[in-house]
C-alpha cells in the first residue's frame, strides 16, 4: 500500500484499516486521520505515535488497560482481537503447559496489582521463555520508568502492525 493509497481514503475507510494499530484503540485512528495527508508511510507513524505521546497520563494509561493480558483469559476464551491472536501464538503463547500459563497469571496479576495496568509487551520480538523472564524483570522497576517502558513496546506493536498493513512500501527497505 503506497502512501497516495492511504492519503485517499475516506474516515470510515482509514479507520476500518488502521483501526487496531493500537490495540482496541480506533479513536487514535480516527484522530490521526484529520492529519492527512501524510507525506510519507513514515510519516503516518510519527503522527500515530504523536498522538500517544501528547495524551495525559490518563489517556497513555488507558491505552495499557486497552490490552488483554499475554497469555491470559481472553487468549482462553478466544475473545482475543486477530493482531493479538497473531502476536501471541507467534511468541508461543497458545500451547504453554499448566504451570507456563499459571506463572504467567500469576505474574500478571503482581504487576497489574503493583502499577495498576496489565504488562504490555511486543510479543512478536519475545517467546514463551523470555516473556514471564521480562515481567518479572519488570515488576521490579519504578513505576514513572515502567510507564515510559510500556508505553514504548506499545510503540513496537504499532509499529510491527503498521508495517503488516503498509507491505513492502514500509519501513523503508
Ligand atoms: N499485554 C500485551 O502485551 N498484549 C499484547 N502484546 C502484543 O504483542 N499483542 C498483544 O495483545
């Protein structure tokens, strides 16, 4: 998809499409619409990421919460969105063992408990071994610094999406 593509379409198009870049987060589409057009694919992801970097800490903390947890009820249930779905069976997370999945809830339910959102992490850059290895690390920090560190792998999974939906056209080759 070439950036005349995306400079053409209509609202209900561009959010249609760019919808889920941010998971379960269309309004940042929607808003980041009224920006067009975009110079340049690039440029249509500085504007998405634009948008979150300006939100109160309300707003970027909503974006965590919008997030279902890594390998948790959702997955089980088969409620997850398909990008999510995509995500987590690539790192793994679909056939954990009884006490994977149990570490894992267990994990997140200390970090959802300690900063009052779910641990967010690009699971397409992670795998079933080093997921529960990088929460727990991350249960650790400060909260100000583990806001900053989520909000970036929010980044990356925009950024992987992004990509999947532009093609070849982005990031440039
Ligand atoms: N809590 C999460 O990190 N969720 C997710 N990470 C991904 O890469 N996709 C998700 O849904």
């Amino acid at each position: 998809m070439d950036i005349e593509k995306v400079n053409s379409m209509d609202f209900r198009e561009f959010v249609d499409v760019f919808g889920n870049v941010i998971e379960r987060c269309p309004l940042i589409a929607a808003a980041v619409w009224s920006q067009r057009p975009f110079s340049n694919l690039e440029d249509l992801e500085k504007h998405f990421f634009a948008f979150i970097d300006a939100l109160p800490l309300s707003g970027r903390e909503g974006i965590l919460r919008c997030h279902p947890d890594l390998a948790g009820p959702e997955l089980q249930r088969g409620t997850l969105t398909p990008e999510s779905q995509r995500e987590q069976s690539g790192a793994g997370l679909m056939n954990l063992g009884a006490a994977e999945r149990l570490r894992l809830a267990e994990l997140n339910a200390r970090y959802q408990a300690r900063f009052g959102f779910p641990f967010v992490l690009a699971a397409r850059l992670s795998d079933r071994e080093a997921v529960p290895r990088e929460l727990a690390r991350r249960l650790r920090c400060l909260r100000a610094q583990e806001l900053s560190t989520a909000m970036d792998e929010v980044k990356k999974i925009g950024r992987l999406r992004l990509a999947d939906l532009l093609g070849s056209d982005f990031p440039k080759p």
